[in-house]
C-alpha cells in the first residue's frame, strides 16, 4: 500500500470517527410498549437517563402543624391566599416557599420587612399569583396534575432552588436567513426545544398562549380533498406540530410511542393512555400561561422579560425537566394542603346530562374546565355522532344573568370552546360541530344556579 493510500486511509478514519461522535453510543435500552413488529417501543439512553434522574431531588416536608387556633387571615393583614391555614401552618407554608424559590434569600425577597401587609415589591404580587395558579393545576387540572396518583404541584415543581424557573419561553424576534434571503419564516435556526433542528423555533405560540385559542395540532388534514371554507393543512403548519411534539418528548424524556399508536399516530383508537393526559396538560399549560402568567407581565422588570417584551411563559419542561413524571413522581403537594386547597368551596355540582342526542354540563364558577363526571357527559352523544355520520353537534353556552355581561358572554363562549375541543379530542370532526351564541338564564338572578353555569349540546 503506497504511503498516499495509507494517509487517505488515516484521513478517512479520521474523519468517520468525527462524524460517529455526533451519534449515540451504545448499548441503548428498548421497552417494548405495544404490539411485536409495531416498533411500539421506549428508546432510552442509560446514561443521559443516569444523569437526568439524579436531578430528580426534592426536599423533605417540614413537620406538620396541628390544624387549629386562628386562621392565617385573622392574625395578619393582607392574606389573600393562604388566610385559611391555621396561623402556624400558613408560617409553615411560606418558610417553605421561600426555600423552595429563593433559598439565598429571606422573607425580604417578596416582602417589606418594616410592613408585611404592603404590595410594593413587584415579587410578592408575582408569588401571590403564582399561589393562586398552583391552586388551579392541582384543582382544575387534576385531570393532568392528579392523573397519577397524589402527585401534584408545589412551586418547587418548577422553581427547583432558582426564583425564575430555569425552563421557560419566550417570544422570539423575527429573524433573518441573511441579508439577501430576507425573513427566515421562523425556522432553520438551531434551537433545543426542538431538538436542534431545522423545525420552527417558536414551537409554542400557537399552542400554550391561550387554552382557548390553541392552534389546530395536525399534521395531515382529515380529508383528501380541502373542504369548501375548511382549514388549510400545510406543510408550514405540520412543521410547527412536530416542533411541538419534538419538545414535548424531550421534556418528558420519552419518544412518539409514549402517546402515540405507531399504526395511525392521529387515531385515538389504539393511542396510549398518555395521550388523553398530554391533551389536558397541553390545554392546562395555555391556561396558566394566559390567566395567571401573561397578564403580570405589567408587574416584571424589563430584565426578566423576554426579547418581545413578554413574560416568560411555561412549557411541559418547566414541570417535567426530562422525565416524564416531574420529580419522578414524587407526592410533595400532599404535605403542604394550602397549595391544594380550592380558594373559594363550591358546592358538588348536579351530573351530567348524558343521553344518545343531547348532553348537559355543569362548570364550577369563574371555571372553563369540565370537572370530574362532567367530562363523561358527551360519550353516548358522541357514540350517536359515530353511527349516524350525517348528524351535527350544535354547543350552546349558558350564562348568569347577574354580574358583568361581557364577561358572562366570554365566560359561557369559552366553557363551549372546551365542550368542542373535547368532542374533537373524541373524533368528532370539526365540520360536524356548531357553536351558537351564548344564551342567558333569565331566572337565576344571583349566579349560584349551576344552570346558569352549563353548556348543552343537542344533535339535529
């Protein structure tokens, strides 16, 4: 062999060695979740998945407290949160939280030590709300919160030791792909959240902004043919879903067959049971995002908010940061119940209307989210819908008579935006669905009628 040979050879070798580092060695574990030769199966790396788990500490619960003597509320000014923990209990909470977000610091970090009561501090407002949000996501949204046992949510889920979250989102600055090309479509730059590829870097606007107003996540349409007035479905668009899915897999430490049936990704048939669960944390992400963190963006400073002046927002690592049962389950919510606790106890609300052409459901007050058996109340209609192909869904939303009516209008038009998106989560197609404008109950004139909290949905 001529020493040219043996150099080309070396330089090859080289070369190929380079190329190989950008691949996973192995060996790399599989779990078969489905059916042999579906390629139903958990790809894990041993190593990364090491690493990842170590960071899944928590710390230990404080001694509970005996729940009695004065309420929280009766003994300090301006609780508006916790006020309904007994006075040793809710000192027990917040000795927590502050160890939780701001271990470096004391009660100053949020609070004016010479006046507890004041609301100066643009933090204590912040943690005030976040209190409030972590209420919900482990009230409304047990759904996703509870779904496997008493997991819950504290706000060491997120914060972790850190005051800002260390995995949040923000909007970006439209880009350019250079100075000839002009603007980059918001694509083909590297970025994490969608595994460093070329899939659009903004993979959450459409979708975790606002539970109401989530994009349509597909990426092919549901008919060959584009319907007359119907959604276009473009490759921009399947773009964007796998950019979300990329970053939801990542998040959670997991791939595609975590949710999804290998045979038909976008039946719900054969999905996994996870499936169902992701569909409520993808509507609970953009409710928080767009009921408690968006509107303080007004209350942050400029160098905690994003490059659009936005509030930084959360995603699915927020909570999971690589696994896909945040803190690998651990059950930390359960030892600090005003973190539980509803803010307001409303009364059981009445089950469900369900029969083969017309459902009744019930929503809690101030609440868009169906609660509970009230979530069953669409499964004969739906099954009906199946066996009779040409029926039409039409939603109606129902609302108080007292109180603002704007508010009661947008209020009743939402709780019918979940009511539709759980009929599409089901399989109905959104061509068979109908939304007909709020309605008013005239007779409950004070709002603690349930009936004036429903949405019915009748089939013609």
């Amino acid at each position: 062999m001529s020493r040219l040979t043996q150099l080309g050879a070396i330089a090859c070798g080289l070369i190929a060695t380079l190329l190989i580092q950008g691949c996973e060695r192995p060996p790399i574990k599989t779990t078969q979740n489905g059916y042999r030769g579906t390629a139903m199966v958990q790809v894990v790396n041993p190593r990364t998945a090491a690493e990842v788990a170590s960071r899944q500490t928590f710390p230990a619960a404080l001694p509970a407290v005996p729940d009695e003597g004065p309420r929280a509320r009766e003994l300090f000014k301006n609780v508006q949160v916790l006020g309904d923990l007994s006075a040793a209990d809710f000192l027990r909470h917040m000795t927590a939280i502050q160890s939780w977000v701001a271990p470096k610091a004391d009660c100053s970090y949020c609070h004016d030590l010479a006046n507890l009561a004041d609301d100066g501090k643009y933090t204590k407002v912040v943690a005030r709300r976040m209190l409030q949000m972590t209420r919900s996501l482990n009230t409304d949204w047990k759904q996703h919160t509870m779904a496997a046992g008493a997991t819950g949510v504290t706000c060491f889920t997120c914060h972790r030791g850190n005051p800002i979250p260390q995995y949040t989102w923000s909007m970006p600055k439209p880009g350019k792909a250079g100075v000839l090309l002009g603007d980059d479509a918001g694509q083909n730059k590297a970025a994490t959240t969608v595994g460093l590829t070329s899939l659009p870097y903004d993979a959450f606007s459409a979708y975790l902004s606002d539970n109401q107003k989530v994009s349509p996540i597909r990426v092919y349409g549901p008919t060959a043919l584009l319907a007359k007035g119907g959604e276009k479905w473009g490759t921009m668009k399947a773009e964007h879903t796998y950019g979300l899915m990329m970053s939801i897999s990542s998040s959670l430490g997991v791939n595609c067959t975590f949710c999804h049936d290998t045979s038909n990704f976008q039946s719900w048939t054969a999905a996994p049971a996870q499936r169902v669960n992701a569909w409520h944390g993808i509507r609970m992400v953009g409710d928080i995002n767009a009921n408690y963190i968006t509107p303080l963006t007004s209350k942050l400073p400029a160098d905690r908010l994003g490059p659009m002046g936005d509030a930084p927002k959360a995603y699915c690592a927020t909570c999971h940061q690589g696994v896909n049962k945040p803190l690998a389950g651990a059950q930390m919510a359960k030892d600090y119940v005003g973190l539980i606790t509803p803010v307001k106890l409303v009364a059981a609300l009445p089950p469900p209307t369900a029969e083969p052409r017309r459902s009744v459901m019930y929503f809690n007050v101030g609440s868009v989210v169906l609660q509970g058996e009230q979530s069953k109340g669409l499964a004969q209609l739906v099954a009906t819908m199946t066996s009779t192909p040409r029926a039409q869904a039409i939603i109606s939303g129902y609302h108080s008579a007292s109180g603002e009516l704007a508010a009661n209008l947008e209020l009743a038009k939402q709780r019918a935006f979940t009511v539709r998106d759980a009929m599409l989560a089901a399989g109905v197609p959104e061509a068979r669905v109908v939304l007909s404008k709020p309605q008013q109950t005239e007779a409950n004139l004070h709002g603690e009628d349930p009936a004036a909290r429903r949405v019915e949905v009748t089939l013609k």
